[in-house]
C-alpha cells in the first residue's frame, strides 16, 4: 500500500497567544512549535502500523519553510519512510490542499491521512479538500480503519455515536482518537531519521479566497463570582436570572 | 444570488441545531439584500416550520446513506440550479466531510467553525471564528463570488420572523454511491454532546465510578448530558465518548458545570466557548476558577447533592 500521511507544525497546546503587526501576525517569540498532534499520535502511527502489517511505504508530506524540517524529522524518526516538503507559505487550507493534491496526483496512494483538525485554525478543511481534487472517497474523525484487500473500513465519530463505511476506492481520511496509540520515536529511529530522504519541491500558484484580515482576544472572564456552598439556591437563583442558563 | 442552508434531519425531525441554520441563513440573507432557502436532507414531520425561522423556500430530499461525494454532488447541483451564492452548514460531522469537498467543486472560499453573522463588505465577505482552539479570534475576509460557511452550534437562537414554508421534493438526482454504509451506532434517548444546550461534567474528584449516581441526578434533574475530563475516561471510569478536551469533543453549551475537574489547558481547550461555566472545586487555587463565570469552593459530594435539590426546589415554584 501506498500511504501519504500530511503532517502540520502547530505551536504547543500550552503556548501563550499573542498577535502583532496590529493583529495580522501570529507572534512566535518563545513558542515552541510541535508536529500538530492528531497528524502525529493518530494518522502516522496508523499509516506505519498498515505498512507494518500489509507492506508499502509511508511518505509524509509538509506545506512549509524550512523551519518545519524539525517535526519532519520526527515523523521520519517515528517510522515514515520519506518525506516532501513543499516550499510554500501555508496561507490557507486551500493552498495546503491544492500543493498536497498536485504531487499526490502523480503518485496514486491508497489512503492519504490527514490529522482530524489543527491545533491552531482548527478548520478541518484539508482532508475533504484533497479528497475532492483527486476524487477521493473522504472519513472525517476516522477512530477505526481496517484494510482487506482492496477494501477498507472505516468507523468515523458522528453525533452521539459513529458510522462504519467501507469502500474499495483510494480514501483519505482524517484521524481521531481511537486510530492509534502515540509513539515515542527511539534512539534508532532518530539516528536512521538523518538519512532517510527528504524531497523539498516548490510550490505551486493559488489564488487566495480567504483571508485572516486581523485576529483578536477573546474578551477575558468577568472574573469568577463565588457562591457560598452552603446557599446552593444562591447559585441557581444567578443561573436563572443572571446568567439566564437555567 | 441567494442564501442556501444545509440541514439534516436527525431521528425523522428538524431539531434546534437546524433551526438556529435557518434563523443565521435568513440573518445572512438580509445582510446581503438577497433571500434565505433550504435544503433539508432526509424525512422531517416538521419541515415546513424552516418558514418560520425565516426560509423562503425549501426543497426537501428523502433519507439517503452517507457519502461525502454524493452529498455534495447534490448541493452544488441544488445551489446551482436555485442560483445560490452563499452556502451554509452547521459546523458537525456532515459538514466536516462534505463542506471542503464542496469548496473546491464549486470554486468557493471556505471558513469553517464560523461564530459570528457575517458582515458584507463590499463583495466580500467578514466573518469571525475562534481560533488556537479558543485563545483567539480570526477575523476572514472571503473575496470569492461563491462563499461556503459552517457555523458553530450555539451561534445564535432560533428566532420566528414568519410563517410555515411550502416545502417541494427536490428534483434533484441522487447519484449513485460508491461506499456502503454498514452500520450506525448512536446512543439513543439524550442528547449528542455536541448538541447538548447543558452539560454536566465531572473529572478525576470524583475518586471513582461507583460515586456517578449525583452527576447524573444534577444532569437528569435539569436534561444534562453528561460529559468527562480524560484521565477518566482513560481509566475507564466513563465512556469514551463522553471525553471533552482537546483530544476528545469539542463542546459549546449554554451551561458547563466542571465539578471536581483541575482546568488543565487541554481540558479548557475543548470547553471555553461554553456561554456559562460553574465549576465546583475544593481547591480555590484549582486553574478552572479562571476560566469560570460561578464558583463554588468544597467537597463536591457534599454540594453537588445539595445543587440538586435547590434545582429542585426552583423547578416546583
Ligand atoms: C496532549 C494532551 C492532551 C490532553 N487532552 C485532554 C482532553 O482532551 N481532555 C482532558 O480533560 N484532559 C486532557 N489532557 C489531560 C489534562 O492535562 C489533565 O491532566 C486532565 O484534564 C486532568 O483531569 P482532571 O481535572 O479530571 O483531574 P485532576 O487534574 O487530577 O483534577 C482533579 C480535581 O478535582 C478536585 N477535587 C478532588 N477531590 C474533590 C472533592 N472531593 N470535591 C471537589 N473537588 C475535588 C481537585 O482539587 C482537582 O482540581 C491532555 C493532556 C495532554 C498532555
């Protein structure tokens, strides 16, 4: 099987947000980047754990500088085979999607996975996008995936529950909790990591839709009104009439 | 030129989240100087009360199995067909897999996870939608003629502005699928946490599972569903399914209670959009208390019990 796995570069969860250029620019003084964790723990650990039990190779794929070479790298030291990385600013999910799309093109893989959103824009546009310019099936929030020959089967979270599906057509799916368990890369892996081949190709031209014309902070809490916890009604009593959530 | 809205019905109705479409589509309509129409997949008794919440005119198809290719080959058709410039979904799982496939089928700008009503400028478009899973917001410009949006549950309430709507089969061909659904496994009788207007959510405080019974009686006394930070859900106290955060659901409710749950950064990720947070703690130092709008200090098996009853009490007056 041939599997392409997209991999983003997100700041760490815990990282402090900050804007500057008047809100145009995400501030990444002090930030400590990371490979963008559904990518990571769910969609290239399955993507290996398929190679490891019906063969093939796993490429990861990056829309980026150079400086996202890093989460490369680890996902080459977890066990992909090897990697692209196209030469491009990622301004939107359709410029991502589009550059993912025009080199998965020329290689037809069986399964392309994407994490199930970003971190950061947490759009969870990329996958269906892909699919839909190579004609793929699409599984949004894939939490089970299992392969018979030509056919998969996928279970995929929907409200209050999921839906298993198969289809015997190339797919791509977004992963989510449940596909796989994380894995720490080992010193091995990170020694064969340094050698394993990584493409850097250029990007493609797109024409942007959208645009962030400014980001903004969210308007800080009141602060926090305490009840004592002996006058419970108190406390409903400012549900029902101050907050009007009861 | 128009809006198009795309809703589902779940369970043979239209529920609130497809309602809350129709009043944000017929608001977005009006911003535009255009009308509101609807599309509604699958069986629903109470179609024709989409009129109500402002839909002009809706088109119905009946119940189809899913398939992300299918779907949105009858949307584009169905927007093309009626002239629709403006698509919009509800941000849940069809929208996940069908909104970006529609993007590029139909040469259109995509925001998705949208919290706010659009505003024209010019022939663009300006919506907001929260972003660094909720530390942010990011202001989009869509500058495309045609625009695809999904909106975040919660965005705005039902509003009625008219009367039933005559709702039409649509005419539109189904092309044929090819996946095959197999099976469909949803819990029954409570609400979907994504849906749920209420939430009551308890975290590692509570010792152990046998201690649940008082978070679902607060949750059953006011129609909670009820939901679970994830060091539970990984000791298999609760369900999986129940696990808010960043790694589990994404949740937006009207009221969030967090009774005996810390307030890591991960947890806070999956529940800050929440309009209301009551956290219960006996930890006044517990980083929850920042993120929240009411606190109560102690033992949470002593107050939750005693909420209860108050809620109790209220409900009888
Ligand atoms: C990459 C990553 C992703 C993660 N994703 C998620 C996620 O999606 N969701 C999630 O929830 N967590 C997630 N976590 C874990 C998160 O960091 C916290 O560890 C977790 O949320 C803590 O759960 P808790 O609040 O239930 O437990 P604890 O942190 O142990 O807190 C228990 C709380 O209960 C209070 N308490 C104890 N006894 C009582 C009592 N009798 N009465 C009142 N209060 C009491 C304590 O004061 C304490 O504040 C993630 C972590 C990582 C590293």
């Amino acid at each position: 099987m041939k599997l392409l796995v997209c991999i983003s570069k997100t700041p760490d969860t815990t990282s402090k947000i900050s804007f500057v250029n008047n809100g145009t620019q995400y501030n990444e003084e002090g930030i400590s980047f990371i490979m963008n964790p559904y990518d990571e723990w769910y969609a290239l650990v399955k993507a290996i754990e398929i190679k490891e039990k019906n063969g093939g190779t796993v490429t990861v794929i990056n829309v980026g500088d150079a400086s996202n070479d890093i989460v490369i790298r680890k996902a080459l030291a977890i066990g992909a085979d090897d990697a692209i990385r196209v030469d491009g600013k990622p301004t939107s999910a359709e410029y991502v999607a589009k550059q993912i799309a025009h080199i998965a093109k020329q290689q037809a893989y069986d399964i392309i996975f994407t994490g199930k959103e970003t971190i950061d824009y947490n759009g969870s546009e990329v996958g269906p996008m892909v699919a839909e310019l190579l004609d793929y099936d699409y599984f949004a929030f894939a939490s089970d995936l299992s392969i018979d020959g030509s056919k998969k089967t996928v279970s995929r979270e929907i409200e209050g529950g999921v839906e298993i599906t198969t289809s015997t057509n190339p797919i791509v799916v977004s992963a989510a909790k449940g596909l796989a368990e994380q894995r720490i890369p080992n010193m091995q892996g990170i020694m064969m990591s340094k050698r394993k081949p990584l493409e850097i190709v250029n990007p493609i031209a797109v024409a942007e839709k959208v645009s962030v014309k400014i980001h903004t902070l969210p308007e800080a809490k009141k602060g926090v009104k305490l009840v004592d916890s002996n006058d419970m009604d108190e406390l409903v009593r400012l549900l029902h009439e101050e907050a009007k959530a009861l | 030129m128009s809006v198009l809205i795309v809703i589902e019905a779940v369970e043979g109705k239209l529920n609130k989240g497809a309602f809350e479409i129709c009043t944000y589509g017929y608001k977005t309509s009006k911003v535009l100087g255009t009308t509101c129409e609807a599309l509604i997949i699958g069986d629903a008794h109470n179609a024709t009360e989409v009129g109500k919440y402002g839909v002009a005119n809706a088109l119905q198809i009946g119940n189809i199995s899913f398939d992300s290719k299918v779907f949105t080959q009858i949307i584009a058709k169905t927007a093309n067909d009626l002239g629709a410039d403006t698509i919009i979904f509800r941000h849940n799982s069809t929208a996940k897999n069908v909104a970006g496939r529609l993007a590029i089928r139909m040469d259109a700008g995509l925001v998705s996870g949208v919290k706010s009503i659009p505003q024209a400028n010019g022939n663009t478009l300006l919506v907001d939608k929260s972003v660094y899973s909720g530390k942010a917001i990011a202001t989009y410009e869509i500058n495309s003629p045609v625009k695809v949006l999904t909106v975040m549950g919660n965005t705005i309430q039902p509003e009625i502005v008219g009367e039933a709507a005559i709702v039409t089969l649509s005419s539109t061909p189904i092309p044929a699928s090819t996946t095959q659904v197999i099976e469909r496994k949803t819990i029954t009788g409570i609400v979907p946490l994504p849906e749920a207007e209420m939430v009551v959510s308890a975290g590692r405080g509570m010792k152990g599972p046998e201690n649940w019974a008082i978070i679902e009686e607060l949750a059953s006394e006011i129609g909670a569903t009820t939901a679970c930070s994830r060091p539970v859900a990984d000791a298999h106290w609760r369900p999986h399914h129940e696990h808010v955060g960043q790694t589990g659901v994404a949740i937006r409710p009207n009221l969030y209670f967090a009774i005996g749950i810390s307030g890591a950064i991960q947890h806070l990720a999956g529940v800050n959009s929440s309009k209301t947070i009551v956290v219960i703690n006996k930890d006044p130092e517990a980083p929850f208390f920042k993120a929240a709008d009411y606190g109560v200090v102690g033992d949470l098996f002593e107050i939750v019990p005693k909420l209860t009853e108050a809620i109790r009490r209220f409900k009888q007056h």
